[in-house]
C-alpha cells in the first residue's frame, strides 16, 4: 500500500465542512438552466441553509433575565421530540426577539435536522415547532415563529466575499493577507468574487478595474459555468487561505490548550477545501469542491498519485497538501509558530496548480477543439482564479491570458500564448513544470500537439514582461503520519 497522510481534525468542523451541500444544492438548481431555477440557486447562494442554522424566535412576554451567549435553549420539534440549541448573542431582560443556534454533532450525516434557509429541498425534522414553550437557561418562556422563513442560516457562500474586507484586509491581527491583496490590488474591490458571481446571475457586466467579464454574452448555458465554477474557484478557495492565515494569526506559543482557535481555524480550511461528501477516505466523483477539482484535473494533465506521474487516483496536489495539513495541525498544537508559517507557504502555490490547468485546458479547447460558450466560459474563470496571482508577478503575462480567455461571445484564443505566458511565472508563483504537467489525450496515449509539460524542474523566472518575477523557493514537504481518522 502507498503511503497515506491524513488530517488530524481536533476540533468539531462537521457544521462548517457541510457548506458544500449548499454548493450542491445551488448547482442542482442551476442544472435545469431556467429563470425561475437560476433565482433559487441565487438565493440559495446568497442565503445559504445547511451550514450555522438557527431559528429568529419571538418570545411572547419577553425574556425573564438577561441571557449569555451560548446559554443552553431547550425545545421540541413537531413530534414533541427534544431540540436543544443555544443563544447566538448576550440578550437583555425584555427582550422580545432572539436568535438560537441549533445544537451540532460530530456526525457528518446528521450533524444537524433543521435545514432550511433558502434550500428547495428542506430538513425539518429538527427544528422548532412552530410555537410552544422554550428552556432558555432553565427557565420556561411561551414563543412563536414560522419554521418555513424563520430558520436561517448565517454562514454562507456569498458571505465569504462580502465579508473579506475586515477578514483580509482591516480588521485581523495580521491584516492584510498577502494573497487576498493580490486579488484586491487586481480587481480593484473586496468583494470581487460576490460581484463575479452576481454579475453572472444577473447577465450583467462586472466593474472591475482589470479582468472584467460581461456576462450578458452569454446564455444560460455560459452563466451557469461562471456561477458555479465561481463560487468555488473564487469565493471558497480565497477563504481557504484566510483560515490558513487565521490559524497562524491565533498561533500561540504553548499547548493544544492555548492554541485551540489556531487549531479550529485549520480545520475550518481544510473543510473548506474539502467538504462534507468527500468522505472519510477523500476519494469520490461528486465532491463540489477543490479536492474534487483537483483529483479531476490531475487525471487532464497526468498528474496523479503520489508521485504525480498517474492518470489515476488522488492528485499529487491533495496528496502534498494532506501531508502539509497534517504536519500543520502538528505544529499548531504544539506552538511551533514559526514553522506552522513556512508550512502555509508552501500549501497556497498548491492551491493554484488545478487553476492553471483548468486555464491551459480550455484555452486548448477554445482554440484547436471548436470549443465555444461553455468551454470560453469555463477557461475564463479558471483564469479570474489565477490572474490576480499572474499579474503580481507580470503584468505582461497576465494580460496575454486574459485577453486570449476573457468572457466572449465570440471567443478566439491562442493556446500557446496562453501556455507560455503562464509557463513564464511558475517560478514567481511557486510552482514547476511538473506540478502542472501536460494535457493527455487518451485516443493517442500521448500529450495532445503542444501541450507536453515544459521542460525542467522550474522554467525560467523571467516574465512575459522581460521583466525577472518574484522567486519563491520550495520547500520540500513531508508527511507525519498520525494515527487518527479524517473525519471529513
């Protein structure tokens, strides 16, 4: 048997690792390519429904005393089975309105019973019922509220974008995140990934500064690819980086005990770049996330296995990323700060690699395979995901990509432009030839004409500009094997 590294998960992340069942459900409604379809999956986008659910509960006479944040809240469903949750907020004595987080288990497939928010297919079996008497710290109070509109949730796809002006950039002890200000610096705004998808939604054009995109070229078809191609690729993977960058914020010298939050926040990332139907084992078909992505792109460009020479199996990009978050979650726990940041550094170029051979693949497509609306469409966000990085290292190089991949009604595309420019900055970005490898084509058992890996271990870091790019060294990582189970 190979060697297997897997994540220690410390903390209860079952809640958080569940938001890829919004992503599923959001596609779900997307896939029948309809108006009335698209604003449910922009609602569910917008208002999520299975990760932090809560009920918006009316107390009939008021709160009794002040309640504390996360005071016990006992109740029944309509069966007149126990639901228990928690206060969301410190309340005051009178109160009329308060807001209860439903109790979360460990259990991925039950981990909660009351999902709704803005979700077609609901979960009720765990909610409140409609009205009745509620246990707030032991204490009996008469209430009502509309189980269908009143249950919510508060962690959502959409937030991960309108929230990242003060989590990456104002208001976090080491604010602001490297990684999100080339994106800031780029598109001009914070919340760039909530306008791409919105934009996409509405069939509108985006105002950014640069790599703007105007999805009114397309039909439903190509917005479809956008939107939820976006959500991941934008959205999701850049608060990926945040948790990384969060962890090592809360990193404090000493114990587990003293480092819990830098501990949860690793293993919030890690479900986020994973989610819930990845599975114990991490190897599916149908995972709506990155992990999934890159498994599916390593098989395009033979990078596979552990070795990342396959056309099977996990990508080496999860294989090394799952021994940088298991060597992580070690020095984490053990205070060992300093060396938790050099681990970081090297998981993010990681990141990037199934964003590039996304990029390269469509570009391809486009260009010499009669790609049209959904392959431009695809290749362009799999460009957003990646430009912002490109053009901190060359301007030039970024600007060859994007416009040989920008949105387009009538596409036209130089893949060997594209591949070179991109080939010009993987020393910058901090990643090899043979990180990326070459698009296979199975019909000839061989790399489709052009499109062989590029030579070397890493090209040369001149940029398309002539202009040399920034270096990053690699560092070799390496796997700690832990005796536990990844609880994903």
């Amino acid at each position: 048997h190979s060697r297997k590294c897997i994540h220690l998960q410390r903390t209860q992340v079952t809640d958080h690792c569940a938001l890829d069942l919004d992503q599923a459900a959001m596609q779900s409604q997307l896939s029948l390519r309809t108006p009335s379809s698209f604003q449910k999956a922009q609602d569910i986008y917008n208002k999520g429904g299975h990760s932090k659910s809560h009920a918006v509960i009316t107390l009939t006479g008021g709160l009794s005393s002040d309640v504390k944040k996360d005071d016990k809240i006992l109740g029944a469903n309509s069966e007149g089975t126990q639901v228990a949750g928690k206060a969301a907020a410190d309340y005051e004595s009178g109160l009329k309105q308060i807001k209860v987080y439903y109790a979360t288990s460990d259990v991925p497939e039950s981990y909660v019973t009351c999902r709704v928010g803005a979700l077609v297919d609901t979960m009720t079996d765990g909610c409140f019922q409609a009205d009745g008497v509620l246990s707030i710290d032991g204490t009996e109070h008469a209430y009502v509220y509309d189980v269908a509109t009143d249950n919510r949730a508060d962690r959502t796809i959409a937030g991960f974008s309108t929230g990242a002006e003060k989590k990456m950039k104002t208001d976090c002890k080491g604010c602001p995140y490297s990684d999100f200000m080339d994106f800031y610096n780029y598109y001009g705004t914070s919340d760039y990934a909530h306008q791409w998808v919105q934009a996409a939604f509405e069939g509108e054009r985006t105002t950014f500064n640069r790599g703007g995109a105007d999805f009114s070229q397309y039909g439903l078809e190509g917005r479809e690819q956008a939107i939820k191609k976006g959500t991941v690729y934008l959205n999701i993977l850049m608060y990926v980086i945040r948790e990384l960058e969060d962890a090592l914020d809360d990193c404090e010298l000493g114990s587990l005990g003293n480092n819990y939050n830098a501990v949860h926040a690793l293993d919030e990332g890690v479900c986020f770049y994973t989610g819930s139907i990845e599975g114990v084992d991490g190897v599916t078909s149908d995972g709506k996330l990155l992990h999934q992505l890159a498994d599916k792109r390593c098989a395009n460009f033979k990078t596979c296995g552990e070795d990342g020479t396959s056309l099977e199996g996990k990508s080496k990009v999860n294989h090394d990323l799952f021994d940088l978050f298991a060597e992580a979650g070690f020095q984490l726990s053990s205070g060992e700060c300093s060396s938790a940041r050099q681990t970081v550094k090297q998981m993010i170029p990681k990141m990037f690699v199934p964003m590039i051979q996304g990029a390269l693949r469509y570009a391809y497509k486009v260009d010499k395979l009669q790609g049209d609306e959904v392959e431009n469409a695809e290749g362009a966000i799999f460009a957003a995901a990646v430009l912002p990085k490109v053009h901190a290292i060359s301007p030039s190089a970024a600007g060859i990509i994007y416009d040989n991949m920008k949105v387009s009604s009538t596409p036209s595309t130089d893949f060997v432009a594209v591949k070179n420019a991109f080939q010009s900055v993987y020393a910058g970005l901090g990643i090899t030839c043979a990180d990326v490898g070459g698009l296979w084509f199975d019909g000839t058992q061989d790399y489709y004409e052009g499109m062989a890996p590029c030579d070397g271990a890493a090209i040369s870091a001149q940029s398309a500009d002539g202009n040399s790019g920034n270096q990053l060294k690699l560092i070799t990582s390496f796997c700690v094997t832990m005796l536990a189970m990844f609880s994903l």
